[in-house]
C-alpha cells in the first residue's frame, strides 16, 4: 500500500486523526491542560522514535490514540449523565440551575445588551430552561430550539442592526414573543406578570430599532473589531449597501454546511477557529462554537459575506486535512516532474 496513492494508507489515516482533532487549537490556548494534546505529543514522540519502516507501529499507535479518544468522549459523557442520575433530587437541582444559568450567560456574547433583557433570560426565562433540562437532560430534543430562541431574542435587542434587520423583525417577533409568553406560563409566571414582562420587552426591542444615530460610536466598533462584530453598522446608522445576490462571496455563505470549520481574524495578530452549529434562516443568522460547544461567534449572512470577501475569515477544512495537503505536495512534485522530463 502506497502512502501518496492510497487514502486508506495507516500513516495517512492517523495523519488525518491527528489534524482533524487539533483542528480547533490555536497558539493563545492552555493546550498542556488537554489531555488529548498530551496524548498526541507522547504518540508523535513514539512514532519518530519507534518508526522504521514496520507499518505495524503506525496501526498500534493509530488504534491506541482512538481507544483513547473514545475514552475521554466516554468520560465527558459520564460527567453530563450525572445530572440526570443525581441520588438526592435537591442537589440534582442545584446542578442543573448552575448548568441552564452558565449555558444561557454563552449566549450573551453583545455585552452593551439591554440589563432588562439580559435579566429576562437570567431570572424568568432560566426558570423555563431548569425543567426542560430536568425533563431531558443537557441537549435533549429540545435544547436546540431553546437555544435558537435566545439567539433570536438577543438578535431582537442587540445593539448592530443591518439593512433588511427592521422587516425581519416585524416578521419573526409575534412568533418570538408568543414562544416567550409560553415559556413564561411553563416557568410557573403568574399571568398578569409575564403580560408586564411581555410588555416591557417590546419596548425595549422596539426602541433597538429606533436608537438615533450615532456616527462616533460606529467608528469606534468599525476600528476596534471584537469576536461578535458583525460587519455591519450599529443601530440608527446609515448600513453599507447590501452585496448583490449574485455576489460570489454571498453565494459560498449560503452554502456553508452545519460542521464547517473556519478560522476568524478578530485582532491584528488573534485568531479563533469555530464550527457551524445553527443556521437560523429567518433572521439570516450563523451561529458558531468551539471545540467545546461554546458559543463564541454569531454573524449575520451579509456580515459574513462580507468578512470573507474582505479576507479576515476563511474556511479551515471540509475534508480531511492531510489529504488536501497530499493533493497539493503531489501535483507540485507532479508539475516539477514534468518541468524536468521538457
């Protein structure tokens, strides 16, 4: 079995094991406190010191770095099952109002958002995660569309808006806001109060979309962009004309597939590397996560667009990384062969 020839080739496959693991590592990360990372420096240590040519090590080393794997996955697993199977239900709770209140603060990535509307999802709207996950356990059937709808609410209150973002909002907020008031009834909230929560709610997201202008204040985001920048002007400010529909940029977006990975410029010399994991297509919003599952970027369709024509984000892998590095290391010797041969 031939290494350039073959996908399937043991040194390939573990090659291909160890990149797509660390695809989400970057240098400013603590990697010597993962114990996946220590594992590969000792498997890498063992294969420069150990391989002579006996493809034999390679299998073993490749089969030892998956059990292991498996193990940490199976761990991580055990930790989340001890939420739901808690001796003394009192204690359960206590976990599991820590976890919905930490999982519910991830989602809050705007820090100059309403302190109503942040309270909102802290106090009343925490209070309707708790039973869902004492019902389900975490990420149950219905944690994505819960999650969806805190996404959608902060996008209602947040502080950048773009063209389109008013017609959406008229669109999308009757549905939001009757989600809410459902929510707000299976949290035990007396009726006359979630109408006054409801209520004061609108105000706030109405007047998100009637903030005046303030020229300075989009300069100063323009200049000093952050993880949640958005790529577009902040409230009440004149927004950049939209890209063309037929826009090349625009049209790769919308194809991005939930799992790909991309890699974002967010300081001069900073980078973060996160997944896909929700398209919400009615307010054309991309919401991505870390190795861990954390939320840590959200961008508008057009905002993305936009990044990626300007350069400072662009696709990690969609397939297997040595085997695009392979393709490439091949043509090259391909190329200089035929060089040679004229």
């Amino acid at each position: 079995m031939d290494f350039f020839d073959s996908s399937d080739h043991p040194a390939r496959v573990f090659l291909n094991e160890l990149a797509s693991t660390g695809i989400s590592w970057t240098g400013s990360e603590m990697l010597d406190q993962d114990p996946i990372y220590a594992k590969m420096q000792v498997l890498v240590t063992s294969l420069v010191r150990d391989f002579v040519g006996d493809i034999v090590v390679v299998e073993n080393l490749l089969q030892d770095f998956l059990f292991f794997k498996d193990e940490v996955a199976r761990s991580d697993k055990e930790k989340e099952q001890q939420l739901l199977d808690e001796g003394e239900r009192k204690s359960r709770l206590e976990k599991v109002e820590r976890y919905a209140l930490h999982k519910i603060e991830e989602r809050i990535l705007d820090k100059e958002v309403d302190s109503f509307a942040k309270n909102f999802l802290l106090t009343y709207f925490h209070k309707f995660v708790v039973p869902v996950v004492l019902r389900e356990g975490p990420g149950g059937i219905s944690w994505r569309p819960v999650m969806n709808t805190i996404d959608v609410f902060l996008w209602t209150v947040g502080t950048e808006k773009q063209e389109g973002d008013l017609q959406r909002f008229v669109k999308v907020n009757p549905r939001l806001l009757l989600n809410l008031g459902k929510a707000l009834d299976i949290a035990g909230v007396e009726k006359a109060e979630a109408e006054e929560v409801l209520g004061k709610l609108q105000r706030v997201q109405e007047a998100c979309f009637k903030k005046p202008p303030d020229s300075a204040k989009g300069e100063s985001q323009e200049s000093s962009p952050s993880l949640n920048n958005e790529g577009a002007e902040p409230s009440g400010v004149a927004p950049r004309s939209s890209l063309p529909d037929d826009d090349e940029h625009l049209q790769e977006v919308s194809k991005y597939p939930i799992g790909i990975w991309l890699e974002f410029q967010v300081r001069a010399e900073q980078t973060i590397r996160c997944t896909l994991a929700a398209k919400i297509d009615t307010i054309e919003k991309y919401v991505f996560v870390n190795g861990q599952g954390v939320k840590v970027i959200e961008k508008s369709k057009m905002g993305l667009a936009r990044e990626l024509k300007a350069g400072t984000v662009k696709v990690i892998c969609e397939s297997p990384l040595i085997d695009r590095a392979m393709e490439s290391v091949v043509a090259k010797l391909r190329d200089a062969k035929s060089e040679h041969a004229a």
